[in-house]
C-alpha cells in the first residue's frame, strides 16, 4: 500500500461544508447517456467536471454509487456533491477530478421505482460491474480528457453502492488503486472473497476507506470487514462516527475520502 498515504483522525465536517458558497469557481454537473452492450440499451449517468474544466488538462476519475433505492440522480438530490466538491476546491483541498455518478441498477428498465428487492434488481447490481468497466469507463475516456491507468481512477459508494465498491473495485486492483464504501450493505460479499489474497490487494492498495455510523443497523458488515482487513494487516482507514444509516454519514464520508485520493 502507498506508504505516504496519511494518519488519519477522524473529523467532522465543518459547518458548510455542504452549503453553497458566493463568490467561488464552480464545478458543471450534467447528465451523459452512453450505450451499454452488459444491458443492451443506452443508460444516462451524470458527470461532475470540476472548477476550470479544460480539455487540455488530464483528469483523475471518481465513480461515486448511489445506494439501492436510488439512481444516478440520488447523489444530485439528497448529497449534493457538486456543493461540497466546489467548496473543497474553493480551500484548494483537492485534486483535479472528475466525478461520475452512474446508475448502479443494471437493467433495462432502471428506474427506483417498485420492489427495490425484487431477484432481477438485485442481480442488476451484481450486472453493473461489466456495464462499468465495459461501457462506462470506455465511454467516459472516450469522451472526457482523463487518465487511464489505475492510480488515477477511484471507486466509491454509500449503502448498496458502498458494497458494489468493495466488490468491484477490490477485485478489480488492476483498475482502482483507490476504494471508498460508506456504510457498505450486506451485499458486500464476505471477506475471505472480497480479499482472498490480503497481502496482494495490500500492496497495490492506495487507499481503503471504510465508514459507518455507529448507529447503523448494517454496521455488522463493516464491522467484520474492518476485523479481516485488521487480521491480516491490510492498511486501511477505519471511520466509525455517529450517526446512522442516512445521508450525514454519506456527505461526510465523500467530504472525508475525496480529499485523500490521487
């Protein structure tokens, strides 16, 4: 794991972290639609470029997911990142990034809607990771001025999405040097198969972030994961903080996590 990769104590958030500022740079957030063979029909996801997009300029990327009653939007409407991404580069606290939030429910029809539990839509997450490394992550260098090789690509989620980071991006190390899971969900598989070579994933690691409220009724995942990262000396950063599972952790946690990454 990178061995500059920083002591961490945890902090709260200041106040305003997450409200809109006056008189700063902001980011564009808008909305792509590219074709995905792993679905068979053209998918929408939204594209955050940051204060002072240039063509000319190379990007990091970050893939942020939404949790299993969401869509692309749900970052959009309830965490409001763009805000608290324009206010991180405001105190010069990141690095350039570009930051996608796909739908992670990889199925024709992929709204939020119905039985958010039904077999097929839970099977549809399982499906996005070959939507998202063979169509998203194609279509966004295709279409966007980034960088292509793993230290410069990051994957991140809260919930349903904090699991499908873990899964995706831990075996796929060849991809993402960089992995975030906010309160991660019991579709997190279990860690003898999120790592089954600790020392590995350890060694080509340069960040694991794992969090979660203490009040969170799902934190027995993040729990046993962060006892298997512990037993076999995986560095990572461990964020307990209180709360529960809802969206003050969540903002928290990107606040947190996108100012550590590239």
């Amino acid at each position: 794991m990178n061995d500059s990769i920083p002591d961490y104590t945890m902090q709260t958030a200041p106040a305003g972290y997450d409200k809109e500022r006056e008189g700063i740079a902001r980011g564009i957030i808008h909305t792509v639609e590219y074709p995905s063979r792993a679905v068979g029909n053209t998918r929408k996801a939204m594209v955050y470029t940051p204060p002072g997009y240039s063509a000319e300029q190379k990007y990091s990327v970050l893939y942020l997911l939404h949790g299993i009653g969401g869509d692309e939007t749900e970052w959009y409407n309830h965490g409001k990142p763009q805000i608290i991404l324009d206010n991180l580069y405001a105190d010069q606290m990141l690095k350039p990034m570009i930051v996608v939030l796909p739908n992670g429910r990889a199925m024709l029809n992929d709204r939020a809607e119905g039985d958010h539990f039904a077999p097929d839509k839970v099977q549809a997450f399982e499906t996005f990771e070959s939507d998202l490394l063979h169509d998203l992550i194609p279509y966004i260098e295709a279409n966007y001025p980034v960088r292509t090789d793993r230290m410069h690509r990051a994957i991140a989620g809260l919930s349903m999405g904090g699991g499908q980071s873990l899964n995706i991006g831990l075996n796929h190390l060849d991809r993402f040097a960089w992995i975030g899971a906010f309160s991660p969900a019991p579709n997190t598989k279990l860690p003898e198969l999120l790592l089954p070579e600790p020392q590995k994933a350890a060694e080509l690691l340069s960040l694991l972030w794992l969090s979660c409220g203490d009040l969170d009724n799902l934190k027995n995942v993040s729990d046993r994961t962060h006892a298997y990262l512990s037993q076999h000396s995986v560095p990572h950063l461990w964020v307990e903080e209180n709360g529960d599972h809802d969206w003050p952790v969540w903002k928290n946690g990107l606040y947190q996590f996108s100012k550590l990454i590239f």
